[in-house]
C-alpha cells in the first residue's frame, strides 16, 4: 500500500468516526486502527521519499542540461551574429573603399581627358599658326611670282611691240 491508500484509509477512517456529542468537530476513532495506518505511512515514508529524491534528481539533471543546452546555443548564435556583423564591417569597408577607388579614378580620368584637351588644343593652334604663316610666306611669294611674271610678261611685251 503506497501513502497515498493510506492517506485515504485515514480520511474514511475520520468520515466514518462517530462525533462527540454536543461537539461536532470532535470524533471518537478507533485508536488501534489509525496507530496501524500511522505505521504504515512511516514504513512507506522512506520509499515514497526515495522516489521523491530520484524524480527531484533527474529533473535537477535535465534541467541542469537544458540550461548547458541553451548556455551553448546562446554562445553559438552570440559567435556566430558576431562573424556576421564582421563580415558585414568587412563589406562595408569594402565598399567604401571601392567607392573611392572609382571617384579616383574617375577624377582621374576626368583630369587627363581635360589635360589632353588642353594639349591637343594648343598643339592644333600651333599647327594653325604654323600654317598660317607657312601661308602668308607662300602668298607673298606667289605675289612675288605673279609681278615677275607680270613685268617679264610686259617686259616681252615691250620687247615685242619694239620689234614690230
């Protein structure tokens, strides 16, 4: 009979018990009768108490795990958001880096397309200059050319109108 039984014979025991006159919440039980449940309960006591400590036990144990369990989750997800916000530092970094290498070489270019206008242009005004004297040089003497021509032309001419 475990406690429990016991506890139950004790009750019905009381039920059963035949009240004091004038005093309703006293009873008159058979002393024998609870002594014997009395001693059962002690007898049972131990064992009741030893499965009491084993369940007290192997849930202390499971709850002992369970916290090492969520102990060990907790550093892992706490590792692994660290390597993640790392690796995000790292991209953004990265990016801010790319982000200046291409506004450098941008204004790079920029610069050398100005530096190369600037160069082409005056290399084109020194040829038009160049040129433009080249220009006058042959015009004066074409101009040079022409009054020869024309006073040899009149000079024959002269000639001619002499010998007729």
């Amino acid at each position: 009979m475990n406690i429990e039984e016991i506890l139950d014979e004790i009750d019905e025991l009381l039920d059963n018990a035949t009240s004091v006159p004038f005093v309703q919440h006293k009873k008159i039980i058979d002393g024998e009768r609870m002594r014997e449940l009395i001693n059962d309960v002690r007898l049972n006591i131990p064992q009741e108490l030893k499965e009491a400590k084993k369940i007290e036990s192997e849930s202390q144990r499971i709850l002992s795990a369970a916290k090492a369990s969520a102990e060990d989750i907790i550093r892992r997800a706490e590792d692994r958001a660290a390597q993640i916000v790392s690796k995000e530092a790292i991209v953004v970094e990265a990016r801010k880096k790319a982000i200046d290498i291409l506004t450098k070489a941008q204004n790079a270019s920029k610069n050398i397309q100005q530096n190369a206008a600037l160069s082409i242009a005056k290399m084109l005004n020194e040829t038009e200059t160049y040129y433009t004297k080249n220009l006058q040089n042959i015009k004066t003497v074409k101009s040079k050319i022409s009054a020869t021509l024309k006073a040899s032309t009149n000079f024959s001419n002269m000639t001619n109108n002499d010998n007729k």
